[in-house]
C-alpha cells in the first residue's frame, strides 16, 4: 500500500473523530453539563449541540422528568419502645443539572439516608397507634424536611408518601384480637340499641292498642249504660201502665160488685151465707195448729136457717119463682140487665203516651246525640183520681142490647 493512500485514510479517520466530539445530541428533558478542560462550561438543552473537540466533555447526563425511588422497609422505633418496618416512596425532579452534578456526589443515596434519618425522628415522636393512624401528619413532615435539604442539590421533593408500616407479628395478633373486641362491642351497642328501640316501638304500639281498647270499652259501656237505662224506663212504663189498668180493672170491678150488690138488696140470709164461706180460709195455712170458732158463727147459722125457711113464715131463697118463667129471681133481674148492658170498652185504655214521649227517654236519647221525632201535641196523661171519677161518671147503657167494643 502506498503511503500517501495510508494518510488518506489516517486523515479521514481523525476528521470524522474530530466530527463525532464536536456534535452532540440531547434528547428531550434531559439535559447535558459539559466541562471544558476540567471546568463546568455549560449545560446544554435538548437539541443539537457543538462543542469543541479535544477540550469540551460531556460530564453527565441529567434526566429531568420527576422521578419516583422506592426505598425499603426501614427498622424505626416508636415512642412506646415498638420496632416497626415503614416503606416510603419519594416523588422528585432535579431542577437544576449542575447543582446535582457538582452539589452531591449521589443524590440517590443521599435521598435515601436522608428519607430514613428524617423518617425515625419523626416516627419515634409517635406511638404505634398515633404512626398508624397519622400518615398524612408523617408524610407532611418528611416532605418538608427533605425538600428544605435536597434544594443545594438542584433537587425538588414533590412528596413523600408511607407505602407500609408492618408491626411485629404479636402486636399485630394485638391488634386483630383488639379490633375483634372493639368490632364486637360495636355489635353488641348495635344490637342493644336494636332491640331498644324495638321495645320502644311495641311499647308504643301497646299503649295506642290499650287507648284505643279503653275507648272503645268506655263507648261500649256509655251505649251498655243507655240500653239498659232506655230498657229499665219502657219496663217501668209497662209496669205503670199494667198497674194502671189493674187498678182501673180494680176499680172497675170494685164499682160493678158495689152496683150488683146494691141492686140486688142482700138481706141477712145471704150475708151469713158469705161469711160461711169466708169461714174456711180463715183456717188454712201451714201454721195454724188450732182453731177457735168464732162466737158470731151460730148467729151466722141461724140466719142461714131462717133464709131456708124453716121457721115457716119466711120464704127460703132456693125456691123458685115460676112466674119468671127463667128460672131467676124478680130481684136479680135488674142486676143482670145492668151487667149485660155494661159498656166496657173504656176500661183497659190506660190513655198513657208512649214510651218514647216520656221525658226520661227525651232526656237519653239527646245524651247521646239522637234528636227523637216526636209528635207535636201528645194526649195529656191523666191521674188515677181523675181516671176513677171518670169510671164512676160513666153511667151504664141498659137495654141496648149491643156488645161492647173489646180492647
């Protein structure tokens, strides 16, 4: 090979070196710090860069996206003296290239120490309860902290979140037994409270059933009350009403007796004859162990012989009379027309207004809001005085002949 075509190749060999140093290339969000001659020179941006060969370098290459750095599990000790495992998770960007070439020597691991001494100062503030319920206080903290620390480093700590904190296997038996408890006191309080107001409710539901039982005994007994006062006061008018008529009947017969008695002229035969009779009631009677003759009965049997003649001038009154022709004696004729002639068509009419007419039904029936339908004018009730002068005026009808009207 000839010698100039060797320094041919030799020169084209350095220019393209000399080519390759002097362009660059960076990509988007990174970022390039060159040194020249061992100095920090710049920082190129993304694009295409020149630098001078031979004495321009490339130090690092920065990636300035937010990075994420998982760190694990860290012994800490709380403050009531428990050993725990807490993971964390750090969101950061590196703001400035330099000062995360030149500022530190690893900011991973500097983050990462840094994260584990920040985060058992803080913990070891806290119990082990006051660390698990209180994440959001720890993970305010440690991003305060690491924030304030790395900005020398070009570094900007977005956050810091605990990903886990695992305590020792007893405590968390502990823990599941107390969360146990703590969930069965719970259920107990809710079953309690359950059952409290399910008794509250069928209290109620009893007192409203027992309230509306009362009232309607109280309705009941009001409507019970009425019938029977309504049923005592129309029994208490039919017995007025019946003792009414009896004693009219009473009166009537009384009157009717009187009136045979006087037109048929009894004489002393047969008012001995009746006390004859009367005689043997006199003895009747489940106590009556003795009895005394009373001294007026021979008067009573002479009389009684007299009447049947046996002394021959009087007449005995078993004889009959054959002029008649009936067989009735002259004397009792009259007695007899009088008693086939006597109207009684008046004698059962009691002339009482109905039951419903009456006051005390007026007063019931208003008391429990029923307005009766009365007639305007209702017939007077007349008395029992007036009622018997009213028989005794009553002159019998002879003759006639007519039946009287029943009632």
């Amino acid at each position: 090979m000839e010698p100039a075509l060797i320094a041919l190749i030799v020169i084209a060999l350095f220019v393209v070196v000399v080519l390759a140093k002097s362009v660059t290339i960076v990509p988007q969000a990174q970022a390039k710090v060159v040194e020249r001659l061992g100095r920090y020179s710049r920082t190129l941006s993304p694009g295409l860069a020149l630098l001078v060969p031979f004495v321009d370098r490339v130090r690092a290459t920065i990636d300035l996206r937010e990075q994420v750095i998982s760190f694990p599990p860290q012994p800490v000790i709380t403050a009531d003296n428990l050993q725990v495992g807490i993971d964390t998770v750090v969101y950061f960007q590196v703001t400035d290239p330099r000062l995360a070439v030149y500022g530190i020597a690893n900011y991973i691991t500097g983050m990462e120490q840094l994260t584990t001494t920040t985060l058992r100062n803080v913990v070891g503030g806290l119990n082990l309860e006051g660390a698990l319920t209180g994440r959001d206080g720890i993970n305010s903290q440690l991003r305060e902290v690491l924030d304030g620390t790395t900005g020398p480093w070009g570094l900007r700590v977005a956050r810091v979140e605990i990903k886990a904190i695992d305590p020792p296997p007893s405590i968390q038996d502990s823990m599941e037994k107390q969360m146990r408890a703590d969930r069965d006191k719970r259920a107990v309080i809710l079953t309690a409270e359950g059952q409290r107001q399910s008794a509250i409710t069928t209290a109620e539901g009893q007192k409203a059933s027992a309230i509306l039982s009362a009232e309607g005994k109280k309705q009941a007994a009001i409507l019970d009350a009425e019938a029977e006062r309504q049923s005592r006061i129309l029994r208490a008018e039919g017995e007025r009403a019946a003792l009414f008529l009896q004693a009219q009947g009473q009166a009537k017969s009384i009157e009717t007796v009187f009136q045979a008695i006087h037109d048929g002229k009894p004489d002393q035969g047969l008012l001995a004859y009746q006390y004859l009779q009367t005689l043997p009631k006199i003895a009747q009677g489940d106590a009556n162990k003795m009895w005394i003759v009373p001294s007026e009965f021979s008067k009573a049997l002479e009389g009684l012989s007299r009447l049947g003649g046996s002394d021959g001038e009087q007449r005995s009154w078993l004889d009959v009379d054959g002029a008649n022709g009936n067989g009735t004696a002259p004397a009792a004729a009259p007695a007899a027309a009088s008693a086939q002639s006597l109207d009684t068509s008046s004698w059962f009419d009691s002339n009482l207004p109905p039951a419903a007419e009456q006051p005390e039904a007026k007063i019931s029936l208003s008391s429990i809001g029923v307005e009766p339908s009365l007639p305007s004018a209702a017939p007077p009730r007349p008395s029992l005085t007036q009622a018997a002068e009213d028989v005794r005026s009553t002159p019998p009808q002879i003759g006639t002949g007519e039946q009287p009207d029943q009632q």
